[in-house]
C-alpha cells in the first residue's frame, strides 16, 4: 500500500515523470531497438507495460475514483513475502539474455 501512495504522487505530477521512475520500461523500449524486435525482447516489453497499466488502474481506482472491492483492499494490505522483490531478477534476467542472443 505504501508503494502506491509513492506512485500515486509521481502519478499525480505527470504520467511522463511517472514513466521516467520505471527504468526497466525504458530497458525494455532500448532492449527493442537494439534486438531488432526479438520475440523475447517484445515479451519484456509487453510484460512491464501490463505491470505499468496495472499500477495506474490500481492508482486511479484506489485514489481517484475511490472505489476498491473488498477482496482487493484486502490483498493490498497484505505484506509481501520477502523474497517478492526479487522476482523480478529472476524473471528479467533469463529475457534480457535470451534478447540479446535471437
């Protein structure tokens, strides 16, 4: 929930500054360019754009439209295992080199 309220800040100074704090989105635009569109390197970049849509719909319903179902009010305050920030190594890790080699 904490993670929310710090983007919904970003989120309210502008959308663009709100991009500019997810650097793996802009990874993943470079990955492209650089791959020449590999099949890997699009699925990052679709990834982190459904993660990034995600947030903003989260934000817009928790914070502007104030309107959240129980069930999610309930996930959202549920602490996160230790091991979830690192997820995302282990996901991203495996796509970036399977990018650069296709």
């Amino acid at each position: 929930m904490g993670m929310l309220v710090q983007m919904h800040k970003k989120y309210d100074t502008n959308v663009v500054v709100f991009l500019l704090y997810h650097p793996t989105f802009m990874f993943a635009i470079w990955l492209i360019m650089v791959t020449g569109f590999s099949i890997a390197s699009v699925a990052l970049l679709l990834i982190k754009t459904i993660d990034i849509a995600t947030k903003i719909i989260l934000i817009q319903q928790l914070f502007e439209k104030r309107q959240l179902s129980q069930e999610l009010s309930v996930m959202l305050l549920t602490p996160l295992h230790p091991a979830m920030p690192y997820l995302g190594l282990i996901a991203y890790s495996p796509m970036v080199y399977l990018s650069l080699l296709g």
